[in-house]
C-alpha cells in the first residue's frame, strides 16, 4: 500500500475476505456495512484478515489511498492444486469420508467470477468502497446434497450435532500437534461454522455487473477437474 501511494498508482484493489464481515446470528445475510469484531473471531487466520483490512481502510482515509476493497466468499471452480478446504470438502464427498452435516450454512461464489470481480471492482468500483464478491447461500446440507448429485455420489445423512463435531476438532488438533500435520477437522473450521455464512452480494452486482454463474455448473466444473488430475 505504501508502495502505491509512493509511485502515485491511481487505482488499486485490496483483496480481503468475508472473514472481515459481521455474520447475523439469525442467518440474515450480511452486507458490506457490517464489519466483524476482533473479539468474535475464533482464529489468528480471520483476525488475521480484519487487521490487514483495517490498516487498508485508515490508509484510505488517513492518506487518501485510492482503493477499492473486494470480499471473496467460498470460491469453487477448476484448478483447486492444493485444494482450498471447500475443495476438500467436495473431494471427501466424492470418497464418501463425510459422513455427516451440521446445521449450517454458507455462501458459494464461483472463482472465475471472483476473478472477474476484481476487474471490473478496478475499472467501476468506487474509491474507498467495499464489495462482497459472493453468490448462493446454501445450507451444509444442501451444498453436499447437490455436489454429491453432480458427482454421482452418495451424500451423508447424518446430522450431527455441535457439540460433538467440536469434540472431534479438538480431538483433530491435539493429533495434529503430535503428528505435526494438518488436522482432519480444523478447529476454527468447526467454530465458524456454528453460525451461518450467508451474504448478500446486491451492491456488487448493481454497482460492478458482478457476474452470477451457478453454483451447480461451478461445482460441476470443479468435479469435472478434480476427476480429471486424479484427486478423486
């Protein structure tokens, strides 16, 4: 950022997270105006992000940083190396290793949109503003119902209960520490998601022509990939 002010870069665009969005404990999807808290983060990853979005924010303000800030949801699509964790989700779907759901929810967005979010978040998007870069909010249920249809499968049909799931994060963790790689069920994983996930993204849409592709040829896309290098 500083860079940028230093060479006078006339436009630039801060890639941040919905991580820094406040969620509504009774599933209203939020908007740009509500900005999450520190305290109600469960993990150094989110706070992590509202700091970073912060100091972006009083940089705008402060010394007039010409920047337009864009909040990705949970991208799905094909070329997922690593894979990103909602990956892993479809590929373990795909193994059948789910073997249930908690009564959550979240917000799905297809990646080649984020990515086109960014360029049109550059060429429209309104100094100092921010975009929520999302699409469909779907419940856990409903997301691994339609990824295993897609992908021939067979979906869990368990509902399991927090308490328990967060058990099996902690439990996860301590191997973890011990075996020194990543946890089976990451904890803060586990903690985000007692809450639903869900986004408006309307402001992206009329202000940048946000693109909206389905969540069902995005995860279709994704499978077809993941099938296609041996993932699944």
């Amino acid at each position: 950022m500083n860079a940028a002010l230093e060479t006078r870069i006339p436009r630039l665009v801060y890639t941040s997270s919905v991580a820094t969005v406040a969620r509504h404990k009774n599933g209203t999807p939020s908007i740009e105006a509500d900005y999450a808290k520190m305290n109600d983060m469960p993990g150094a990853y989110e706070r992590s992000k509202i700091e970073a979005e912060r100091i972006v924010r009083d940089m705008a303000s402060q010394k007039s940083l010409p920047v337009i800030i864009v909040n990705p949801s949970a991208p799905v699509g094909a070329f997922d190396l690593k894979p990103t964790p909602l990956g892993k989700t479809i590929v373990d779907l795909l193994h059948g290793k789910a073997f249930g759901y908690l009564s959550s929810g979240l917000n799905i967005v297809d990646a080649e949109d984020v990515a086109e979010g960014h360029i049109r978040a550059f060429e429209k998007g309104t100094i100092g503003e921010r975009y929520i870069l999302g699409n469909k909010n779907m419940t856990l249920k409903e997301f691994f119902d339609m990824a295993c249809s897609i992908g021939k499968a067979n979906p869990p049909k368990l509902k399991i209960s927090y308490p328990l799931v967060w058990l099996a994060g902690y439990s996860s963790e301590a191997v973890s520490q011990l075996s020194r790689k990543p946890p089976a069920v990451p904890l803060n994983g586990v903690k985000l998601a007692k809450e639903k996930m869900y986004f408006d993204s309307s402001k992206a849409i009329t202000e940048l022509g946000f693109p909206q592709t389905s969540v069902e040829e995005s995860v279709r896309k994704s499978i077809m990939w993941f099938r296609a290098h041996k993932y699944a």
